[in-house]
C-alpha cells in the first residue's frame, strides 16, 4: 500500500462551548483555517485533540465533522487511542465508515503489552480495516516502546505503512531507515525533534504547536525541502521556545492556550484537564506573545 502523507499534519484541537459541551462548529473553522493556511494534512482526535476523554460517540461525530469540513482538500488520518483491541478496531472501523483517509493507531492505553501482545494488538486492528496505519510510538508518553522486533514482525501487514516517532532519542530514525529502507513512511512526532527529523529520513511533521502558527510550520518544512536550510534553521530557532511545550504533560493545554492568545481558538479543555492557572499561564501567555512579535519573514527564498 502506497501512501502520499508528508508535510506538516496539525494534531488539530478538538474545540468546546463554555458548558464544556463539544462545539463542531468552532471545531470545523479550525481546522478548515488550518487547511487554508497551507497544512498538508490533519490528525483528528489525538492527544491534543482530547481522544481519550471523549465518549466512542463524541469522537465519530468530531471525526465526521472533521471529514466533512474537509472535503477531501487534505488527508484525514484519526487517532484510534482505547484501552484494548476489541475498542480500537470498533472505532477504526467507524472512523472508515466516517470517511477517513487514514489512522494514527496508538498501543493499548493504561496496559503496558509485552512485543508480542503489541504485535498482535495492531495486527488485530490492521486486519479490520483496509485505511492505511501510522503507528504512534510515544514511550515517555505510553510507557511502550514500538522498537524494531514489533516494526519486523509487523512487515508483512500490507496497511500499516507509517510510524510517528515521538521518541526524544533522534537516532531512532536512522535505525529504522537502516533496518527497514523505505517500508514505513516516517514523521516526526516530537515538536522540539522534528527539523533534526526531517533531516534523519522523516517525510512529514505531525506538529501540535502548528495549531498557533500554521504558516511559519508549513515554511519551515517547504524551506527544508527546497534545500533553503538556512531559513528552515531561522524558524526552527525562532520557533523552539514554544516547540518545547509539545513535550510537557500539560501539552494540551499549553498548545489550546496559544491558539486563543493568536484568535484561532478556545483554551477550554475537558477534565481531568484544567486550562493553565498561575505563573505556568502567564508564561505560556508570555512566549506565545513573544513569538507573535518576532515572526520570522515568511517570503519564499530560492533553494540554495
């Protein structure tokens, strides 16, 4: 199976009324701004997008919207994050149904798999549905680690094409090109990582701070793939103060209360998160504001 994800693909939020209630609407123009401002693909309803404190309902109509909002301009890949397989294949067989182009399939949540239960987890998911899979490894995150044992066993399963790395360790990227060539398409997952993986063999991004400043992510990629590294330096740079927030545990709500100071969207998040409180707020306040006054010139340079 062949795929054409590669880019920059917003963990997009999912967005809430004051009573906590979803708002599809509101959700909708983000993400369809998002879209407008050059994004090459989005990711419904992962981390950032709340998932796991969703109900399975909720989810297949923020998804639906998602899809509808969409029309086709983009690729439409949904995480599938539930705690075992008989619930992950559930919803990735809705997710289809709903019209998405692709999953962005997690390791079972609060259980930790040993490399044979986490084969058989994403097999069992994989062989429900004919979307094509990214698999998201996220060990600081999930406690599971997606190495190369569960990549290998993995290889004959025609529709899992991708990994999202989101492991902090870059050299992860070079392994798995050297062990397994071009049979998974790799992202990088980890906003602070994801330049030096471009630059290790990662065809896309799939980014939470995008979701703030969608054009400066979308030029750093371009600028890397024109060969213009310097301006793709220039707004990694610039960019890295904010790029270090998507490794905290208070990502979500970090990267929703960036999308409300630049107007794109709300800071209400559902429990057990709260929106940020205090000095952590006025921080986040603080770079956000910041980064707003010292963009970067986003004119397209000549490759060098």
């Amino acid at each position: 199976m062949t795929i054409g994800w590669k880019g920059v693909f917003p963990a997009v939020t999912t967005q809430l009324r004051e009573d906590l209630s979803i708002d599809l609407a509101d959700t909708q123009r983000v993400v369809d701004d998002l879209v407008r401002d050059g994004v090459t693909g989005v990711i419904a309803l992962g981390t950032v997008g709340e998932n796991n404190s969703l109900e399975y309902e909720e989810k297949v109509s923020v998804l639906s919207a998602i899809v509808e909002v969409v029309d086709g301009r983009v690729p439409v890949i949904t995480g599938v994050s539930e705690y075992d397989t008989r619930r992950a294949a559930r919803y990735a067989q809705a997710a289809e149904k709903a019209g998405a182009d692709g999953l962005m399939l997690l390791p079972p949540m609060v259980y930790v798999p040993k490399a044979a239960e986490l084969v058989a987890h994403f097999k069992g998911v994989a062989e429900k549905t004919a979307l094509p899979i990214m698999l998201y490894n996220n060990p600081p995150a999930y406690r599971t680690v997606i190495d190369q044992e569960v990549l290998e066993a993995l290889r004959g399963v025609e529709n899992i094409v991708a990994v999202k790395e989101s492991a902090p360790d870059t050299r992860r990227f070079t392994d798995f090109r050297n062990a397994f060539g071009d049979r998974y398409v790799l992202f990088a997952g980890l906003d602070d990582v994801a330049l030096e993986g471009l630059f290790l063999g990662a065809q896309g991004w799939v980014s939470g701070l995008t979701n703030a400043f969608p054009k400066e992510s979308v030029e750093l990629v371009a600028a890397f793939e024109r060969g213009d590294y310097a301006k793709a330096l220039e707004i990694y740079r610039w960019f890295m103060p904010l790029l270090h927030l998507d490794a905290e545990h208070d990502l979500v709500q970090s990267i929703k209360l960036a999308e409300q100071v630049m107007g794109r969207g709300s800071e209400r998040v559902l429990p057990p998160r709260y929106p940020l409180e205090g000095a952590r707020r006025a921080e986040v306040i603080a770079m956000v504001e910041k980064a707003a006054a010292t963009r970067p010139t986003l004119g397209v340079a000549k490759a060098a």
